[in-house]
C-alpha cells in the first residue's frame, strides 16, 4: 500500500472510497466541513478546494490504483498540539493490516510536525477500532454512553544517535 496525500488524478479512486464508505455508514470519520457535501464527489472537490482542509493533513492509502482507506488528522492549531486522528477502511478492505498501517503513518507524520500526542473518537460498538487503538497503547476512558475518548502520548522521533528519523 502506497500512503500519501490526495492528488488530482486521484479524485476518482477516492469518489470510489468515499462511496462505500457513505454506503457502510462511515461518515463519521470525516472532518465536519466535509460532512456537509451532498455527495461524494462534491466531497471530493471540497477536499482538493477548502481552506480548512488545506490546515489539516489527509492521507489514502492506495493498492493497485484503488483507494483504501482514508487518514485524517485534525490541525495543529485548532488542537494545541494534539490533532485528532480519525481513519476508516473502505469495507472490502478490512481486516487486512490496512488501517494499522495508516494509523502508524498518522502517528510518525504528528510526531514529525510537533504533536505531543493524538487523539480520537471512538464508537463503543466500533471493536476493531477500539483494539487497534489498544495495539497503539492509547488510553480509552469513556466520554458519553455511546463512546470513548482514546489518547496517546508521542515519543521524540529522535533515537540514540541523535538523528531524526520518522
């Protein structure tokens, strides 16, 4: 799976995306000044187009042409040092390491941009979301009856050496 930010010969690929994951009920997972666009392909414009989204950091993950799933990680300086991670996978996908991946790509690119630490939203009948937040280590304390708020602290991206490495 190759990782990176939407490109305009994308748009396709992530209508695609953005589809199935309406049609699964996964519009949560998208910032809300993207959740008011009527269709995926208005969506996909506002994507490519809106001020806000240009502060915040996007990322899919494509395999074979096709786009996969979909990262996003909430600005900086709505958040004070800690972006809100949301991530889905589209539905033919699951269960095949894709969102773990994404979610480890999101971690290194936080750290690299200065976060402290992430965070995310997270339905409690959502399992698989919430045991990979647990495979990360974040810390899930429950924010309403139907959810829970996970939090996890960054390390330095520095090693031993004295380097940077991401």
């Amino acid at each position: 799976m190759i990782i990176r930010g939407p490109e305009q010969p994308d748009q396709s690929a992530i209508e695609n995306l953005f589809t199935a994951l309406f049609t699964a009920g996964n519009q949560h997972v998208l910032p809300p000044y993207l959740l008011n666009q009527q269709n995926p392909s208005q969506l996909t414009h506002a994507l490519y187009t809106s001020t806000q989204s240009k502060k915040d950091l996007h990322r899919f993950g494509f395999t074979r042409g096709q786009a996969v799933v979909y990262g996003f990680l909430s600005s900086w300086e709505d958040t004070l040092g800690s972006p809100q991670l949301s991530l889905a996978v589209h539905p033919s996908f699951r269960n095949r390491g894709f969102a773990h991946t994404m979610c480890s790509q999101l971690h290194d690119l936080a750290r690299i941009r200065g976060a402290r630490s992430v965070r995310a939203l997270i339905s409690k009948e959502n399992h698989y979301a919430i045991a990979l937040c647990r495979s990360f280590g974040y810390k899930l304390t429950p924010t309403t009856d139907t959810h829970l708020h996970g939090s996890l602290g960054l390390q330095s991206t520095r090693d031993g050496h004295s380097r940077w490495v991401a």
